[in-house]
C-alpha cells in the first residue's frame, strides 16, 4: 500500500463508484498504439498529447487541441479503433476480488469511455459488467465536471457525499472532489495522479471492503 490517507478506513459509505479506464483495468498499451498513431497522422506531439488524455472524453481531449477537425467525428474514429484493440488489457491486480465481494446495487462505473469501448474492455479485463454503468455518452459534461458521478449516485439511490470515488487521473479525481465524494487514488496503471492528499493505493490487494449491518460499506486494511 501506498500512500495512506487514514481517515477513509473509519468512515462508512452508502456506494463505492469506480473509474475503468487505470482505475478497474489497465489499458495504457492500446491508448499508447491508437492515440499515439492518431497525434502522428494529426501532427500532435505525441508525448504532450499523452499527458491529457487520461480520464477525460476523446471529443473533449481533441476539441482543446484546437485542430481543424470534427473532434466528434475524431472521437469516433478512435472509439472504433479501440473496440479493435485489447491486446495487453488485463485487470488492475485484485480489482475483480473486489468487485465480486460488493453487494451489486453497491456499486457502479463512471467511465469516459463510450458504452460499446467499456463492455469490451471490461470483458477483455475479466471483469464484471456492473448493473450500472454511466458512461460518456450519458453526460453532457465529461469529467472534471461531477455530472457522471452525480448520476450514478442518483440512479443508485444515495447521495453522491455518501460514496467514495476510486479514480487515476486527476480529471476525475476533480469529478469525484466537486461531487462532493470521498476519493481514492489507483496508481498502478500510471502516476498522472500520483502526487495526491488522498489515499492512494497501488492496486486492490491490500484492501478489502465490509457491509455493515446498517447496510454500509467499510474499507479495511487486510491483516498480514
């Protein structure tokens, strides 16, 4: 475990809510291949764009390029190129234990990614579909904005204060913040959000979350 923001472990919470993309799954070989073959054939530099793609939507990331393309026709583009390729997609390590300890309407996926990218990752991943999943094209404001949380904790019916948020990237961390949710960081993907107040743990292994009898979830440190 990393960095470790105790207060989290005695606090209870209503749902968990959880970014895919470095947060469930890692996928940080595809978006290296498709995007970096994208700023190529755009004359983006490469390693600038990669620094602003995380967690946030395609047709956001290209709109504040400033290019003269259609950014949603770009969006796209890149969306079907990724439902091609999963190659080296595999789960953030423990993340599938843990979601299969959680009762189902307890939790769910806020993800930027459009719907038909996120059920073949998470398929590629080995991980389950959740019964809610709020994905880019159910929000008209991507993350930083708090909409797709806010939804989420609606259509689960609690308060967005009473979730805690696993999050990657500090565009979603933001979300997560501006909801006004509790945030934990993934880190093991990548360090976009590495240096962080918040608790921050490498993968899911060392944790493990409890249902209480007043129908809450608890995060606990497993003893070693």
């Amino acid at each position: 475990m990393d960095h470790l923001n105790s207060s989290l472990f005695t606090k209870r919470f209503s749902a968990l809510l959880f970014d895919m993309d470095g947060t469930l799954l890692n996928s940080m070989a595809v978006v290296e291949r498709v995007w970096g073959a994208w700023a190529v054939r755009n004359g983006v530099d490469r390693d600038v764009l990669m620094k602003s793609v995380h967690g946030v939507r395609a047709v956001d990331t290209i709109s504040k390029l400033g290019l003269a393309v259609d950014a949603e026709h770009e969006a796209r583009e890149l969306a079907a190129a990724e439902i091609a390729d999963v190659e080296g997609i595999v789960e953030i390590p423990g993340a599938v234990a843990f979601l299969n300890t959680l009762p189902p309407e307890k939790w769910a996926i806020v993800t930027s990614a459009p719907l038909e990218l996120a059920i073949r990752r998470l398929a590629a991943a080995g991980i389950p579909t959740p019964r809610l999943m709020i994905t880019g094209e159910d929000v008209s404001a991507g993350k930083p904005d708090p909409q797709g949380y806010l939804l989420a904790a609606g259509r689960l019916g609690v308060r967005a204060e009473d979730c805690l948020v696993f999050e990657d990237a500090p565009a979603g961390i933001l979300a997560g913040r501006a909801a006004g949710a509790e945030v934990a960081v993934i880190t093991g993907a990548h360090v976009a959000a590495a240096d962080t107040p918040h608790l921050t743990l490498a993968h899911y292994g060392d944790v493990e979350a409890r249902l209480g009898d007043d129908g809450r979830l608890s995060l606990h440190r497993f003893n070693r």
